[in-house]
C-alpha cells in the first residue's frame, strides 16, 4: 500500500479589506485560525504586502502590549514607532492567555515569513471584509 504525504498546512498571511477602499493583513495560523490583524489601513495591495514583510524582518524591534479591553478581556496589541501596527484577532478571558496568543503569532509569523518575503499573500479582499 503506498501512503500518499498529505502537505502540512503553513500559517500564512492574508490580504483583507479595511475601511472603504482599503488595504489590511491578517495572519492565519496553520488551523486556520485568525492570530492578529494589521491595524494601519494601507492604499493597496503592494503597500500593505511591503508592510507585511517589514513586520517579519522586523518583529524583534516592536513593542508588545497587553491592554485590557473594555474592563473584561484582555488583547495583545504590537506598537513600531508610536502607533500600534497588529492587534489579536479576539479577547482573551485573561492576561496570560493574551500574553501566549502574541506568543503563537510571533511563531506563526516567523513560519510564515517566507512566503510573505516572496510576496505571496493571498488576497482576500473581495471575500473578507472587517466589520464597519
């Protein structure tokens, strides 16, 4: 009997769209799970695509933060400079599982680096739109 290898899924970056005409990221662990998404609205594709690929060379230069939201839930948030760049996808019930949530995105990111440096992110955009 021949066994056939089944790929093993890779986290990956997404190309989504922001606010009105806008260009956002969103970073998919290997389950599919959302991890975090970029918060700054960018004109396109190619300038967000940019931003993604600074993030992955750069993510030991940003800052982590973990804030809690609407005084129950807790979210990591990740600053460059003096604006926040990604936030969680979702709340977490506590702070240490925020703190382990940036955790998996930090890996994921890294795993997923590759592909984004390649410049090949999927684009979403007509299919995936934030709330608002």
């Amino acid at each position: 009997m021949n066994s056939v290898a089944i790929p093993r899924r890779i986290p990956r970056f997404q190309l989504i769209g922001g606010r009105g005409e806008a260009t956002r990221w969103r970073l998919l662990g290997s389950n599919n799970a959302s991890l975090g998404l970029g918060t700054v609205d960018y004109r396109g594709g190619d300038e967000c695509v940019a931003a993604v690929q600074w993030l992955c060379a750069n993510l030991g230069r940003t800052r982590l933060e973990l804030t809690h939201d609407h005084g129950i839930d807790w979210r990591w948030v990740l600053h460059a400079g003096h604006g926040s760049i990604a936030i969680a996808s979702h709340a977490y019930g506590r702070r240490i599982e925020a703190k382990r949530g940036y955790e998996r995105f930090a890996i994921a990111a890294g795993e997923a680096a590759e592909s984004a440096v390649d410049g090949r992110i999927t684009d979403w955009r007509t299919k995936y739109r934030l709330p608002g």
